[in-house]
C-alpha cells in the first residue's frame, strides 16, 4: 500500500469487486466529463484471476481514504512500443468526493510511484478538451500541457479533441518525500529505519 497524507493507494483484491463494478457502472455519478463507458463484469473478473490487474505494462490500484472507504481508482498502460513511458488515467468514482483533492494526490502518488520502479522518462494523461477539473489536477501535479490532439476521440456522442499532458522523471518528486510516514516508537529521534 502505497500511504498519501489524505488518501492511500492499493491493489485491488478480490473482495473489492463487487463495489467497484456497482460505483464503475454508475452513469449518473459520471458526470459531464467522466467515460460514459460501462464495465462488464465479465472480463473484468476474468483479468483479475488472472492477474490482479497488475503486470509489467498494465497496473491499476484502488484509491481509498484513510479509513478504507473506496474512492476511484488510477492506472497505467502500456501506448506504442516506442514510447519512453506509460499513459495514465484515473477517476474519483461518487460525486460528493470530487473537488476535495483527491485525485491530485493520488495521480501525484502514483505518478511518483511509477518513476520509483520503472525505467521511464516520462508519463502522459489525455483528457477530453475543455475538462476544467483534470487540467487543474494534472498541473497541479506538474504535468504540462504538451497539444491538442484534433478530432481525436469519440466521447458523449460526438469526436472531440483532446489534450496531452505529461511529466518527466526530473519534474517528479521522489516518492520518499510523499508518503506518510508511520510514527516511529516513542523516544525515536528521526533514526533510519532498516
């Protein structure tokens, strides 16, 4: 698990399926600029018996706060073969836990996490153009806006463009500066941890 100061970022297990898929498929909770996309449980299920939705260019971890209660989810997955890095995307799953920082610190977590154990110079996120509340997490979390890819996708109906941001490794704080740390036994004085 992966411990943030507001949220904490872990693999999906087997008992978390079912409240995920019911949050996942949830339309109206999508709002304006969420996929539309419906998530058969079928194939779902099927890859995470046979991977835990996590391999080498393929990863997925559940979003949780710090009691537990589950927020979203954020992944990563493999683009051209030539690339230098990894695409990510993420989502806060219910409306009322939108706009309270959790996405930011979960993509800034992840993102720092990646760099950590993977051998990559960069990672990119694209978002449908004119989705207010992804730019402001990705900036937030130092990704900068790279283009426009014109008539790129089809969401809600109709080709849309969309933009490209990315980080670089050096634009990245380490992990080690992120995560919480556990409190140490009472009389430590800040001694490294073996």
């Amino acid at each position: 698990m992966i411990e943030g100061s507001s949220v904490n970022l872990r693999l999906l297990e087997d008992r978390d399926i079912d409240e995920y898929l019911v949050l996942e498929n949830r339309f109206a909770e999508k709002g304006d600029q969420g996929s539309p996309r419906l998530m058969v449980p079928g194939p779902f299920r099927q890859a995470f018996a046979e991977h835990g939705w996590w391999k080498d260019d393929l990863g997925m971890l559940l979003v949780t706060d710090k009691a537990g209660r589950l927020l979203g989810s954020i992944s990563f997955f493999e683009g051209m073969a030539h690339e230098a890095g990894y695409e990510i995307g993420y989502g806060i799953l219910r409306g009322e836990d939108r706009g309270r920082g959790y996405a930011t610190e979960a993509v800034l977590l992840f993102s720092a996490y990646l760099f950590e154990v993977k051998p990559i110079a960069r990672l990119h996120a694209k978002i449908v153009a004119g989705n207010v509340a992804s730019q402001r997490v990705l900036e937030k979390c130092g990704y900068r806006l790279e283009g426009t890819l014109r008539r790129f996708g089809y969401f809600r109906g109709e080709v849309r463009d969309h933009e490209i941001y990315a980080l670089l490794r050096e634009e990245c704080p380490s992990i080690d500066s992120l995560i919480a740390s556990p409190p140490g036994p009472v009389g430590d004085q800040g001694t490294e941890r073996e």
